[in-house]
C-alpha cells in the first residue's frame, strides 16, 4: 500500500463529515428538494466525462433495475431525509451524530437479510449509540419541534444508507463503482429535478456561499468522495472507513462551527462521547467474532 493510499480513508472521512454543515449552509439560500436536484444533476455532468474517459460499458437492463433501487435508498432515501431535517431545523452536528451508528445499522440489517440473529454486543452498540444521540438532541432542541422532527429525519437517513449498502454488497451486480454511481445519479437526478420543479419551484441563489456549498457537495463529496471509495476498493482499505466512523461527529461538529455558526454546547459532549464509545464497542465485537 502506498503513502497515499494509507490517508485515503481519512480524506474520504473529512470530505463526508463537511457535508452536513455545508449542506446547512445551502439551505440557507434554497429548499431541500432543489439541493437534491442541483446536486444531483450537477454531479451527472460532473461525472459524465469521468465515465468516457474510463471508457466504461453500461451494465445490463438487470443490473440498471437494481442500482435504480439501490439509489432510491442512497440518494434519494438518504439525502433526501438529510436535507429535509437539517431545514427543519435539525442541526449539522445531530445529522452527523447518527453517522456513528452506521457501521452497527449495516451489520445488523445485514444480519437480520440472513435471519440470523445479532449478537447481544450489537445490540448493546447500537443501544449506546442511539443513546448518545438522544442526549445531544435533547439538550439542544429547546422544545423546537422541527429540531426533534428533523433529527428523527436523520436517523431514517441512516438507516436508508445501511439498507441500500446492504442490499448492494447482497446483489453483486459486478458493476464497475463509478459507473454504479452514475447510474444512481442520473436516476436520483432525473425524479429530483422534476420534483423540485413542479413542488418547490426554482430556488436558486447567485450568492458565492450558496454556489460554493453546491459546488462542494457535487465536487467534494459526490465526485471525489466516489473517486476515493473506488481507489479504498483497488488498495483493498475499504474497511478502514467502518473503523474511523466513530470520527465523524466530533470532526462534523469542527467544520460546522466556522461553515454553519454551529456550536456544540458543553453539556452535549457526554452525549457525542457515548455515540463514539458505541461505535468503537460495535468496532470491538466484531473483531472479535472475526
């Protein structure tokens, strides 16, 4: 493995934990359904070329069936319910909070695809993390409805994102991951447009935060974050990332601070610290069952 490769799962890291406060940031000029669409559209166009240059070939009619489905859960089912809390007044450091939980929400989804039983262990992460979640919501949502609403949008977030990594590592389409992506990309671009246009309207800002925020999430955490995934893929690191996942909240809540004005009142940190402690538990179980 080369120099690179060994910090490739930390940038992936950093570029997924930014995304939260500067989606937050965007919201701020626009609805939530648009950022859907101006994020995937501009990623298809982004990433369009990328396809060419690789010269990859389209997968079958089945195979397309399935990434469209897998990207109802990961685009649409995903970000869809990021986006939607976070304007609901959910905050950036809540919606990364339930990141955490990721690792032990793919295990045990993939465990109950098996009907097999999780271990108690599991559960217990799971329970830690879910914990920990609902400290840190309750000391900042200050009887704010929409903060409660949104966050609980954060946890469907999560788990769409477990199913539809489930549901793909089940299939083994054998497609190559850029293409997979564009795939899901021009299918989440082509309901969100629409959508947007005949629900929402048009929202758009010429304001530099807005199109720097846009310009991050189709660059920085679609296009990028895909061609990192795939280079942990070649270099065989993909695993890392479930091991520095229990990072995300504590670097999320650094970057919204300048990003998004966020702060993280003193009296959430214990509630942080229990989600990174069921993270690292989980982490711990399943070496141990290895």
């Amino acid at each position: 493995m080369s120099r690179f490769d060994a910090w490739v799962p930390w940038l992936f890291l950093a570029f997924w934990s930014a995304g939260y406060s500067v989606a937050k940031l965007a919201l701020e000029y626009t609805t939530p359904i648009n950022l859907l669409a101006f994020r995937f559209a501009g990623t298809v166009l982004a990433l369009t070329p990328i396809v060419l240059l690789l010269r990859l070939p389209l997968p079958n009619l089945s195979a397309i069936k399935a990434l469209m489905g897998i990207g109802l859960l990961l685009q649409m089912g995903h970000f869809g319910s990021v986006y939607i809390g976070l304007k609901l007044g959910a905050s950036a450091n809540v919606m990364a909070l339930f990141a955490a939980s990721q690792p032990v929400l793919i295990i045990l989804t993939a465990a109950l695809f098996k009907r097999r039983m999780p271990s108690p262990g599991l559960w217990l992460g799971l329970a830690f993390g879910l914990l920990g979640a609902a400290w840190v919501i309750g000391v900042q949502m200050e009887g704010d409805t929409g903060f409660l609403l949104g966050s609980l949008l954060g946890f469907v977030a999560v788990v769409g994102l477990s199913l539809g990594q489930v549901v793909e590592k089940q299939r083994k389409l054998g497609v190559h991951p850029v293409m997979g992506a564009w795939v899901q990309y021009v299918f989440a671009a082509c309901l969100s447009v629409p959508l947007a246009y005949f629900w929402e309207g048009v929202t758009w800002s010429n304001e530099w935060p807005f199109l720097a925020a846009v310009s991050y999430l189709v660059i920085g955490n679609s296009v990028i974050g895909i061609l990192l995934m795939f280079r942990m893929v070649r270099s065989g690191s993909l695993s890392q990332v479930s091991g520095i996942m229990f990072l995300v909240p504590a670097l999320a809540a650094l970057i919204a601070w300048p990003v998004a004005g966020e702060q993280v009142p003193w009296i959430a940190i214990p509630g942080m610290l229990l989600a990174m402690v069921g993270a690292l538990w989980t982490r711990r179980v399943t070496a141990q069952a290895r």
